[in-house]
C-alpha cells in the first residue's frame, strides 16, 4: 500500500512539474479534446450526394461562405491556394472544403465555375438552409441572408468567416479566425502532420 501511494505521489508531481504545451499563434485556437461532429448529407459541385466523412483520412480545411461574396470569400479561397503552395508534397494530406451557406443561388453548377476560378481541387459543397444551419451552428457559426424575406435579389449574406481544422478521424481540432496569415495556417498544419521543420 505504501509503495503505491509513492508511485501515485511520483506520478504527479512529475505531472505537476511537466512543461506546459506550447503557446499556439494568434489567430488559432485548440479544439481539445478533439470534437466529433455530425456527418451530414450535403451536395457536391457534381450534383452527388457528399458528406465531410468522405474525406476522413486526410486533413479538412473547412470554411463556410457563398459564391456572391464581394470579399471575405474571395480573399479567403485565395488564402487556401497559399495554403496548399507552403504544404507543397504535403498537401496530399489535406483536403480544402468551401460550403455554401447561400444554397438558393448557389447550385452545384454555380458553385463549380466560382471554385474553377480558384483552384478546381478545392471541394465544393452546398445543401438546404435547414442543413447548412444546423451544420454550422456545431462549429458555433451562423449566417444570415439579408434579402428581406426574399424580396432582394441582388443580397449579401453575413456568416462567420472563420476557417475550421478536422484531423483524419474527422474530428474538429482547429479553428483559424479569419485573417490569419496563410504561413501561420500552414505551419501549424504541417505540424499537425508532424512534418514541422521538413518544409522549405
């Protein structure tokens, strides 16, 4: 009995005197214990049924947006090509997904030409309202459509902008706020894969 009270008194000091994990960059916050997260049925630029489950095995990069955006969206899909580029070999490891959250305008064919414009391997997504929101709202995202009950046609629609890591186990690990700088992104990805260091 003794000698267990000395091993469990070892253990946590040990446990006590460990160093702390180290400080992740601005811009991106750890989702721990990792999150499992529904997988729901959504509808590819191909007009096939799809879901984030599909890709498990690789790293998601995750971002909600839609195919009108003046600037959040265009900026961002931009990023993920930088993305890609400083993951170099590595980015077989990840796949980059852009759901729409403006699913009356955004058709599979419509949402094919936007991506087209950025990078065609970029995983295109769109689904109904109901779908999308529930969707969003487990990374604790929303968005809004400002048409005024439709009368608009010509609309914006407000959402989050933050971008959203699943690791192989499409599990939600990562959330990168918008406006984090892409070699940030990468470096942390990389390090994620356990290839830090290797680039370059």
């Amino acid at each position: 009995m003794r000698l267990l009270l000395v091993l469990l008194l070892t253990v946590l000091f040990v446990a006590a005197c460990a160093p702390p994990p180290p400080a992740l960059p601005a811009g991106v916050t750890a989702i721990d214990p990792p999150r499992a997260m529904t997988a729901y049925t959504l509808t590819n630029t191909a007009g096939e049924s799809a879901s984030l489950t599909d890709f498990q095995g690789r790293y998601v990069l995750l971002v909600y947006g839609y195919t009108h955006c003046p600037d959040i969206c265009p900026i961002t899909l931009g990023r993920f090509n930088q993305i890609k580029d400083l993951l170099a070999e590595n980015a077989a490891q990840a796949v980059f997904v852009f759901v729409s959250v403006d699913p009356a305008r955004d058709t599979p064919q419509r949402m094919a030409e936007y991506i087209g414009m950025f990078d065609p391997e970029i995983i295109g997504l769109t689904g109904e309202e109901a779908t999308i929101t529930q969707m969003i709202g487990e990374y604790g995202g929303r968005f809004s459509a400002r048409n005024f009950a439709g009368l608009r046609e010509n609309y914006t629609v407000d959402h989050t902008a933050a971008s959203f890591l699943l690791n192989p186990e499409g599990r939600w690990i990562r959330t990168y706020a918008y406006g984090t700088d892409s070699s940030v992104i990468a470096a942390d990805m990389l390090m994620l894969m356990g290839v830090a260091g290797e680039e370059g």
